[in-house]
C-alpha cells in the first residue's frame, strides 16, 4: 500500500517542483521606456508668446502601459514585458513642450494644468487617434488639434496631422525612437502655426 501512495505521489511532487523553479526565476525582466524630444531648427519667424501644452487625449487603446504594436489593421499586440516608464498621455505632453520651447526658443512654454500665475496666450489641445505601427515597420501618427486664443475663448486654428516616421529596424527601442521623431514632426507643424498667429 505504501509502495502504490509513494508512486501516486511522486509526479504530483515533481509537478510542483517544476512550477517552483519556474516562479522563482523563470520570468522575463520588464523594460521601460520614455519618449524623449528631438533636436531641430526654430521655427521660420520664432518670436515671444506664451504656450500652453494640453490637455492630451488618447484612444482608450493606447491608454495603457504597455508599449501597443499593430501587427495588421484590425489587431494590435501589447508588449507583456515593454512598458512605458510614465502614462504614455503624460509622455506625449512632456515632450510636445520641449520640443515647442526648442523651436520656438524665445517662447514661454506651460504645461497643463498651468498655475493661475502663468499667462498662457495660447493653449495647444491634441486628441492622438493612433499611435503606433508594425515592429519594425513605419509608426503612425494620427492626431487631431486645435490652438486656443485664452484672451477671447475662440480657437484660432485646428487641424489633423497623420504622420508616418520609419523605424529604421526591428526592436521596441527602436519602435519607441521613430513615436518621437513623429512627435517632433507634429510639434515643427504646431510651431510654424503658432508663429503666424498675433502676439
């Protein structure tokens, strides 16, 4: 009897030893990334004015930590183990400032939501539709924003960027360096708009 229990026994334990090494040391570490802004010229007739960034929306698809792929159309993967470093909304605002103050140097860039002691004179809104694209294929970019006048409460401009920027090779860094060029490219296109707009 106790010869038939031990048999019974011992692929029950050997399961479990098996699901315990896997627990302890079987799992792959998580990366973490950031958007980062992108050098470039100023803007053609940069003058001072003062910018408020945001609010920035997102699809509710992007609004996750993980890194989102689009592997076709109608599917989308989600990197398990790559992840963003800050809520991608946060991320998306942070650098679409910085890179507005670098090309547009004499200009005083807030980020939203801005104290009641900064003047804004105007305030970027940015609804991002799509942001992402094929592992080492093209990241698309697809937004819809508008420029607010703070002085008379009307909007001044509004319009839709769709914007495609090469990876340049397989890998989620990779992915993640071609999603800030394209905010680059969106935020020379915001900046040559603000321009024209009266101090």
């Amino acid at each position: 009897m106790k010869t038939l229990t031990r048999r019974a026994l011992f692929p029950l334990l050997l399961v479990a030893a098996v699901l315990a090494a896997g627990c302890l040391g079987g799992t792959a570490p998580t990366r973490f990334y950031v958007l980062a802004p992108v050098d470039g010229p100023a803007a053609s007739g940069e003058r001072a004015m003062s910018v408020g960034v945001g609010p920035v929306s997102l699809a509710s698809y992007l609004d996750r930590p993980q890194i989102v792929t689009r592997p076709a159309a109608d599917k989308i993967d989600l990197g398990e183990f790559d992840q963003w470093g800050e809520p991608l909304r946060d991320g998306i605002t942070r650098v679409l400032a910085e890179d507005l103050s670098r090309q547009l140097p004499r200009a005083r860039i807030s980020i939203f939501p801005w104290r009641g002691l900064e003047a804004v004179r105007y305030q970027v809104i940015v609804d991002v539709t799509r942001f992402d694209g094929p592992v080492a294929g093209d990241t698309a970019l697809e937004a819809r924003w508008r420029v607010l006048d703070l002085t008379s409460g009307k909007d001044v401009a509004a319009k839709t960027a769709r914007l495609a920027e090469p990876t340049g090779g397989p890998g989620y860094t990779m992915t993640v360096s071609s999603m800030s060029r394209a905010l680059g490219a969106l935020s020379r296109d915001i900046a040559q708009t603000l321009v024209g707009l009266p101090s």
